[in-house]
C-alpha cells in the first residue's frame, strides 16, 4: 500500500469525477486516490469507482468540512504519512500534486503545502470572479496578519499536508467552509503551512459549493469564526482533552 | 423609553451576547446556530439604544406605549429562532433515521460475511441479529472505544 493519499470530495460531480480520479492516477501514480462521496444523487460514487478510486460514501450530505475530515480519518486510520485533497470538480491540476510534495520534501519544517492562484507564476491560470477575488483578498490579508507570514489564497482547498496535519485534522476540521479556518487551526497548533503558486482551471461540470446565494452567510460564518478564534487561547484539542463532539454539553 | 429601563435592555442583551460569544469560543455552539442569535441580539440592542427607532417603529404600526414594539419585535425574533429549530431538529431526525438505517445494513453485511467465512466461531450467536450487539460486543464496542480515546 502506498504511503499517499489523495482526498477527494465530492457532491454531486458525475460529470467531472472520473477524469478528476484518471489524473490524478496518471499524473501521482503513487498516491491511492480516495474519494468522499458526499451524499450525491448521482452516479458520482460508481463512476469513481470505474476509475478505479476507493469510494468513502457517505449517507448524507455533510458538507464539504464534514466530507474532508471523513478522508483525514480514513487517512490517519490507514496509516498515510501525506495526504493531499484535490476537489472532485476538476479545478484542481493534479499536475501539481508532484511538485507540493517535492516542496514539502525540500523544506520539511512545513506540515502543509496549498496551492494558490495568486502567486507570481500562476497568473494566467482561473482565479474565480471579480467579486469572490475581493472576499478572498481580505481573508487573505486576515490570515496573514494573525499568522505573521504571507497568505494569498487562503480558500484554495488543493493543499498536500503531513502526517502531522492529518493527526490534527482528523481530530478538529471546522464545518461549512472550512479552508480559511483551517490555515488559522494549523497555526494555532504551531504547525507551519505555506504555498506555492498553482493554475487552476474553471469547474467543468456541477455546481459550486458557495452557490450565488451564499457569499454573504459565507463571508459573515467566516469572519465570525476567526474572530472567535482569536480568543480562544487554547486549542481545545490536544490529547486527553475534549472528545471530538463538543457540543454535546449543555449549559 | 424610560432610561432605566433601556440600560436594562441593554445589560441584559449585552449578556446575551456575551454567553452566545463564550459558548462559540469554547465550541459548544457552532457558528452557524451562533449567528441567528447574534442577529437577534443585535436587533435587540439596535432598539435599545437608538431611542427614536423604537418610537418611530411604533408610530408607524399604531402602537402607542414603544416598549411594547420593543416586546413585539422580541417576540417576532423568538418566534423566527423556534421555527428555525423545528427546521433544524427534523433535519438532524431525518438524518438520524439514515443513520440507523445503515448502520443496520453493514452490520448484517458484517454478520452475512462472518458467517460465510466461519469466523464468528459460534454460528447460532451471529445468526441473530440481536445478539450481534451483545455477543459481537466483546469485539466491536472495544475496537470503537479505543478509536475514541485515539482520536478525541
């Protein structure tokens, strides 16, 4: 069994997932590819499965947080030193794959590689609408100040991370729209993340998770999270603390 | 409005949202439950201190006494936050059942291929179902509390 894995999830992708799964085993031939089928009504799990990935199906739809953290288990579950989550839409080149992991290798202080569409050297690639650019621009310039180091594409969900990163997600991973809280989790367990620039590709099929309707509430659950974040001084979640469901505690 | 009672109004809403702001920190409530409440608090505290809105609000829909607009819009909030609930807990029944559901099917998946493959030693004990809980017990639960403590 291999050493790597790649994590896709994926809602309701029929139409993209089996080229998604094919490049990634053409392109990462050592990577085991699984993919978390997140409550689709399509076909999305049997034609993952044709391409030859294994198939994590879950029962209903989670959420993009939720259907991560299945893969990070199954990861720390199955004894993978280096996971790396590609979207099933397509976006995500998994060209790439091979040069986060080379970039980790070279420079193992890091737990965890993303690959961003804002870094020189990406610039003709898909870099989402005018609009979203703006909202990812401010995360951007948040995270950065509250890491210290600079962040451009803190949404970029193509990110390759260590055994260490796989510990700590499988444990804690924020629920709806979760990549800028992520880097800032990362960062409150002292371990370090950087970037390296990648060209991303429009989605070929589907919808996106953050449809027209939802950049406000994405916005405004975002914020709210990593202003809250600043104050928790602790990570709740380092071994012997609190079980995975915390809000199981009343009053 | 009476000055003593909005500096009423607003501790008590500046409490609210300051237990709302320590349950999210310690991660007890999920800011997607968070926000409804921050919505209702602010609305709230809005009122409160910006005198004339209240009685302008009031004016407007013939309510002659303000601070009962004040309790009309409370009451439209709670109403809001309850429905929102209803909705909320059917989704998590709903879920729950799916859950069940197939957690029930890869048991017996479970069992079938324990059986097929004579590993469950005695057949009459995973034969059924109900004993698979007990008498599988000694196997599973354990392997799921130590998934647990590893995990959490």
């Amino acid at each position: 069994m291999s050493q790597h894995v790649a994590i896709v999830p994926a809602h309701n992708e029929a139409g993209a997932i089996a080229g998604t799964v094919r490049e990634i085993r053409e392109h990462a031939p050592d990577f085991d590819v699984l993919v978390i089928d997140d409550g689709s009504t399509d076909g999305t799990a049997a034609r993952a499965r044709q391409a030859g990935a294994r198939v994590l199906t879950l029962p209903f739809n989670l959420g993009i947080g939720g259907a991560v953290q299945s893969g990070y288990l199954w990861a720390l579950e199955h004894g993978y030193q280096i996971a790396v989550q590609v979207d099933g839409d397509g976006q995500h080149d998994p060209r790439y794959i091979r040069e986060l992991l080379e970039h980790l290798r070279a420079r193992p202080e890091f737990n965890m590689v993303t690959g961003s569409r804002f870094l020189a050297g990406s610039e003709d690639g898909y870099r989402s609408s005018a609009p979203r650019r703006a909202g990812i621009g401010l995360f951007a310039r948040i995270v950065s100040v509250i890491t210290g180091q600079r962040v451009t594409d803190p949404t970029s969900g193509f990110r390759l991370t260590n055994r260490r990163g796989i510990e700590l997600f499988a444990r804690d991973y924020p629920h709806d729209y979760p990549e800028v809280e992520a880097i800032l989790l990362m960062h409150a367990h002292r371990l370090r993340s950087c970037e390296i620039p990648v060209r991303m590709r429009p989605r070929t099929s589907g919808v996106s998770a953050i449809s027209s309707t939802q950049p406000a509430y994405y916005m405004i659950k975002v914020l709210l999270a990593v202003f809250v974040g600043l104050f928790r001084a602790k990570p709740n979640i380092d071994p012997g603390d609190r079980p995975p469901v915390t809000a199981e505690h009343t009053i | 409005m009476e000055t003593r009672l909005r500096i009423a109004a607003i501790v008590a809403t500046s409490g609210l949202l300051l237990v709302i702001f320590e349950l999210v920190r310690r991660k007890r409530l999920m800011e997607r439950y968070a926000l409804l409440w921050l919505l209702a608090g602010t609305t709230l505290i809005v009122l409160a201190v910006w005198k004339g809105l209240l009685t302008t609000l009031a004016n407007k829909v013939g309510i002659f006494y303000p601070p009962s607009a004040l309790f009309a819009v409370a009451l439209a909030v709670i109403l809001i936050l309850l429905v929102h609930f209803s909705l909320v807990i059917s989704r998590l029944s709903d879920q729950n059942k799916v859950l069940a559901q197939r957690v029930g099917m890869l048991q017996e998946r479970l069992e079938a291929q324990e059986r097929a493959s004579g590993v469950a030693g005695d057949p009459a004990e995973a034969a059924t179902g109900a004993d698979a809980g007990a008498g599988g017990g000694q196997e599973r639960p354990s392997t799921i509390e130590e998934e647990l403590s590893r995990t959490g």
